[in-house]
C-alpha cells in the first residue's frame, strides 16, 4: 500500500520526547508483550510511533469492533446524504422483516435505537468472546430473519445492552437503504478520501456486511489508518479540507447517551474525549482539549484485554511537557 501519510514528526513542537520515550519503557515494565502499535498525534503531527515484535508502519490489524464506530460514521455519511431521512425513523421501513408483526415492539425500534443499542432484543453474550447465538445465526441462509425470531426483551430505546444483533440490522438497513454494500458506502465516502485501503467486508448469505467475525482479514487497518479516521474525528468531520461527514452528526454520536453514559452512536465517551474500541486492545481515543488522538493495537486473546493505563500515560506525558 501507498505510505501517504502527510503528517511527520515536528521539529518544532513543544512536546518533551525523553517523557514519550518513556511510554515504551513503560509497556517493557508491565510487560504487556500483546501489544503491536502505539500511534500519538498531537495537533495533526505524529509525536510518538513505536512498533513491537514484527509490526511496522504497514502492518494491518484487525480492527474488531472499531468497525461499529465506523458504521457510526456510515451513518452519519447516509443520513447527510438523504440515503436515510431521520435517525428517528422505524426500521421496518427498510427492513421489511420487522414489519410482519412477530413482536409486539418490532415497529418502535428507530436507527436511533441501532445506534445506542437500545434495540431491547434479546442478547446473550457467552463466555470469553465466544457467543452461541452468534454461531447460530452464522449457519442460517437469512440472517435478518432469523434476528426478527429473536424476543424483543426489554421496550425499544428503554436499557442499553452492548450486542452484535444492532450493528447486524444497522449495516443491513443502510444496504437496504443505499442498494449498495454497506462496505462499498464505506469505501467510496471514507476510505478513499482518507487514502484508507480495505479489502470488502464479509458478506452474509442474506448480503450484510460485517466484520464481527474471526478471520476476517479484509477489515484489518494499519495504525496510521486509524490515526487518519482519528484525525477526521478531532476535525470535526473534515479531512484536509474535505468534508466527510457533518459536524452536527458527529456532536450528538460522541455525546452521552441518555441510557449509558459512557456510550454514544457506537462510540464509547469520557470526560476527557471518546473512542472507537475493539476487542483484545483495538483502540482509538480521541482527546479535544489536548487536540490529540492515540491509536492502540494489539493480538487479542480468548480474554478481554483493554489498555487505559497506556493512555493515562501518554496523556500525562503530554500535559506535563
């Protein structure tokens, strides 16, 4: 792949290099041997890029569930675009399936709903990434059929519960909605004009895209990749001078939402920022105030691992420099 990466290390900036440095020491300490890629930009300039075991600038790695905030920012791209009218819209709209009555509260679940999980259908998750009814509906021919047999547990937009089933009809709604691909939405709006390259997303029998799987090498991104999709995010939705996606939409998808607030339109939010993150260490936090956006990576195992204590670091070496 092309190595367009315009942003380079400044000589000028008022950053301390010996306490950066330090942040790889720091990972040697805790002995965190999963991690592949640290990636630091400060005001659109790379300020720390350390790569571990065999990685390197090329490397791609699975980008896990990263992929749902970017399926945030499809939306937000189909929503500018009058590809979807309203956020506040009923799904079966578009996916004809919820329309036929198999649940009482199919009718009131909104793309909103999708966006903050909040669909209420039912979810359980299994034990250490490993979910049954995940494997079940990867062996049936129609997907959203099988999602529209599933009991609708809690109100549409009532509780929030972090699941795979609203990211599923999101991405199938939006290739209803387009009569594209989710994946080809993604690649012709955000990819390109990022300079991001992607291989096309799995497909399922019924035709929704997804990368929620393991294996699925077509998703993976490098970390300057996800350094370019954090700088989109910390500019408010304009990539050199292009804009992507709208201001407004990404305000209110990395806000609090009123069920978590910890969680946006499939962005997790702090006091400090938000982030897109991914299972086993997949990170990318976005931090205004300090107009910096770090990019983590790592190998996933069969047990979660997130890394926030990095993050501390990093942030704390950039405020005290």
């Amino acid at each position: 792949m092309s190595d367009e990466w315009q942003f380079s290390k400044p000589e000028d900036e008022n950053m301390n290099s010996e306490i950066l440095g330090n942040i790889d020491n720091y990972l040697k300490q805790k002995r965190y041997r999963l991690v592949n890629s640290i990636l630091v930009i400060k005001n659109e300039k790379i300020v720390f890029e350390k790569y571990y075991k065999k990685f390197n600038k090329h490397s791609r790695n699975n980008i896990k569930s990263i992929w749902k905030s970017i399926l945030s920012i499809v939306t937000g791209i189909c929503l500018d675009q009058g590809v979807i009218k309203s956020l506040d819209e009923p799904i079966y709209k578009y996916l004809e399936e919820f329309s036929h009555n198999n649940h009482i509260y199919h009718k009131a679940i909104t793309i909103r709903n999708l966006l903050t999980m909040t669909s209420g259908i039912y979810w359980n998750n299994g034990i250490h990434y490993n979910c049954p009814m995940m494997t079940q509906m990867m062996k049936e021919d129609n997907w959203l059929e099988y999602l529209s047999d599933i009991a609708v547990k809690d109100f549409p937009g009532s509780k929030f519960t972090y699941k795979e089933w609203d990211v599923i009809l999101l991405s199938a709604l939006i290739n209803r909605a387009s009569g594209r691909t989710t994946y080809e939405i993604c690649n012709k709006f955000l990819y390109k004009p990022l300079n991001i390259k992607s291989g096309d997303w799995s497909l399922s029998p019924d035709n929704v895209s997804y990368t929620i799987m393991e294996g699925e090498e077509n998703s993976d991104l490098s970390a300057r990749d996800l350094g370019k999709i954090g700088i989109l995010l910390l500019n408010n939705g304009i990539y050199k001078d292009n804009r992507i996606v709208s201001e407004e939409y990404l305000r209110q998808a990395t806000k609090s939402s009123p069920k978590n607030l910890e969680y946006g339109y499939l962005f997790w939010v702090s006091n400090m920022g938000y982030s897109c993150r991914g299972f086993g260490g997949q990170e990318i936090n976005i931090y205004p105030e300090h107009k910096t956006i770090t990019v983590i990576q790592a190998t996933p195992t069969p047990l979660s691992k997130e890394y926030s204590d990095i993050n501390e670091e990093i942030i704390k070496s950039i405020t005290c420099s």
